[in-house]
C-alpha cells in the first residue's frame, strides 16, 4: 500500500512528461485501457496517469479561459483608444459612484481616462459581452480631491455639479442610454482608486491641459490612520442591465 501511495505522489520525470504530453495532444480524454498501457510504457498506475490526464486537462481549460479574458480586454482597449485617441487614462483598479463600485479584472474591464479634445472624462465598463461607458465634461466636475490612503494607495474624487452621461455599446458605435447606476447616483461623488504615485502624476497632467480645473482642486496630505480597502468580494461590480422599459432590473453580482 505505501508504495503504491509513493507511486502515486511521485512527480512525473521529464521523459515522462514527454510522452504524456505527447499522449494528450492526439487524445486528452484516454480510456482505461489506454491509459493501462501508458501506465505499463511509464512505469506508473492507471490511477496516476488518470490523475495527471484530469490536472492537464483542468489547467488547459484554465489557460484557455485566461486567454480569452486577456483578448477580450485588449479588443475593448483597441476600440475604446480607436474611438478615444486623445484620451489620457488613470492606473485606475476600481471606480465607486455613490455606494456603487466597479473593480477592474480581466474579465470586467475598466477603463478610466480624460480627452483632451473634448474637454471630457469617460469612464469604459466592460461587462459580459457589452460594453457601457459614463462621460461628463470639465464644465461639470464642481471640485476635485486628491486623497492619499497610504503610501502605496490613492483616490481621487471627482463631485459633479449634475448627472454624467451614459452609453452602451452597439458594435462601434455608443448609444445614449439611461442610467445603469442603482439609485440615480449617477450625479454623485466619482472616485478613482490607484496607485498613489501614479494618480498624481495623472492629475497634474489633467490639470495642465484644464489650468482651470486647478482652482477648483485640493491635493490632501497621507493621512494618520490605516486603510482599510473596500476591495472585496461582496462588492457590486456590474453595471445595471439595461433594456428600454423598465429601466431597471435586480441588480447582478458577479
């Protein structure tokens, strides 16, 4: 029994690997007699070469699946700057609107940033298959703060005079929609949260192409206390489902 254990837990060599490997390209589902026989050629148990068939095909699909996140975040990038080409963007990890937030993934997509040519901010959400993106223009941020959490950690708020607009994807074209933020907290306080050194560096190059969004900015020193994040899983991160009537449906969490 014990080494039939050890035979178990026994990594495969590289020799092994390579026939395996090999075995798994031309079928990744073996039956039991083909698997007998690799055991016999490999020196190792049915159940071992079981096992090692199972973890393969588990991490390819985790591979796969990883991939196809990290492509579709690329497409939404190349259509989001295609659209966007002035835009300057923020290291932004997550977006709060009122008590909603939106956390960037791979798989839920953020993108935060400031054109220039349209004297605009745009927020881009992906989620699911679509798209959703919120834009307001300089004229609308009543006050902007600059918040230190700690020394790696930032946010920066933005507090709108009125509500922001907002879209949804349509292959490449935006379309007005109403608002997909609970509650109309749309109008809201905007916070971005980053890296620190990253956020300020971002900020002065806002505020150096809108010199008059500085009279109406306040840089906050590190505060004293520790930071607790709000970075968690019981976080809302989707956007409301939109469709035409009603305007609202239950919320999503992903």
């Amino acid at each position: 029994m014990e080494n039939t254990q050890d035979q178990r837990r026994a990594r495969a060599t590289r020799a092994q690997l390579e026939i395996l490997e090999a075995a798994f390209a031309i079928n990744s589902h073996p039956n039991l007699k083909v698997r007998e026989e690799l055991g016999t050629k490999l020196g190792m148990t049915e159940r071992s070469v079981q096992i090692w068939f199972q973890n393969k095909r588990a991490k390819t699909k985790a591979s796969l699946r990883k991939r196809a996140l990290f492509l579709r975040e690329e497409a939404l990038k190349r259509r989001y700057f295609k659209s966007h080409p002035t835009v300057n963007t923020f290291t932004c990890d997550a977006l709060t609107i009122g008590t909603w937030q939106r956390i960037h993934t791979p798989s839920t997509p953020l993108i935060c940033g400031f054109n220039v040519a349209t004297s605009s901010m745009s927020w881009t959400l992906g989620h699911l298959s679509s798209n959703f993106n919120i834009s307001f223009s300089f004229d609308n941020i009543q006050s902007i703060q600059f918040n230190p959490i700690d020394q790696a950690n930032a946010k920066i708020s933005f507090y709108l005079k009125s509500s922001p607009l907002f879209a949804v994807s349509n292959y490449d074209a935006w379309i007005p929609c109403p608002s997909f933020i609970p509650t109309d907290q749309g109008s809201s306080t905007h916070t971005l949260l980053g890296n620190a050194a990253d956020l300020r560096m971002q900020l002065f190059t806002l505020l150096q192409h809108c010199p008059l969004l500085t009279m109406r900015t306040t840089i906050n020193p590190s505060p004293a206390n520790p930071y607790s994040s709000p970075l968690s899983e019981s976080s809302n991160l989707a956007p409301y489902p939109y469709q035409p009537t009603p305007f609202y449906l239950d919320q999503i969490r992903i």
